[in-house]
C-alpha cells in the first residue's frame, strides 16, 4: 500500500532515518539530503529500486519538492504494485525551503 505524509511526518522522519529508504524522484536534485538516494522516476524506476532494495518489506518515502510534480505518486503507486508493503509518498510543499542540506 501507498500513503501520503505530510511535511511535518517527512521532516521528522528524514531528520530520524531509522530504517528507511529515501527516495528523491525528482529529474534533478537540487540539493541533495544526506542519505538520501537519486533515482529519478521513470519507466524503469521499479527495476532501478528492486536492484537496490530488494526486500519488500523495506520502508520507503519516495518524494519531490515541488508540490505540482506526480513523480512521488507514481513512482509510489508503482513500488506498491510491485509489493513493496511500506511506500509512502511526499509531493513536497510551497513552504519548502531547503536551508544547509534540511528543510527549514
């Protein structure tokens, strides 16, 4: 399944990493976070990941910072598809300001 989160719940759990995958989509990082992975959306992006993170019980957030781009969903609805369990998605928000590798 896929589930969205929001800015706050994407903030933390970037801060926190625990145990997720993160995964920018966007076509070009702008700044890339620490830890985080580039693998831009496309028609090969479930292969690219699967590569990468094979267990299907792995978490992930797939996201982008521009609110306006579907990559996030797609790329989302795409790894749910393909069984992933733990998908979630962040479409990024007009309050997105990336100050020194963070979100302010």
């Amino acid at each position: 399944m896929k589930y969205e989160i929001s800015r706050e719940v994407f903030k933390q759990r970037l801060n926190e990493k625990l145990n997720f995958a993160f995964i920018d989509v966007q076509s070009k990082v702008v700044v890339p976070f620490e830890g985080t992975n580039h693998m831009p959306y496309g028609q090969d992006f479930v292969g690219q990941f699967s590569g990468k993170f094979p267990a299907k019980s792995q978490n992930v957030i797939v996201y982008a910072l521009n609110p306006a781009d579907e990559a996030p969903v797609k790329a989302a609805e795409d790894l749910a598809n393909a069984g992933y369990q733990f998908v979630y998605f962040y479409r990024g928000s007009d309050k997105d300001l990336v100050l020194d590798k963070g979100l302010n």
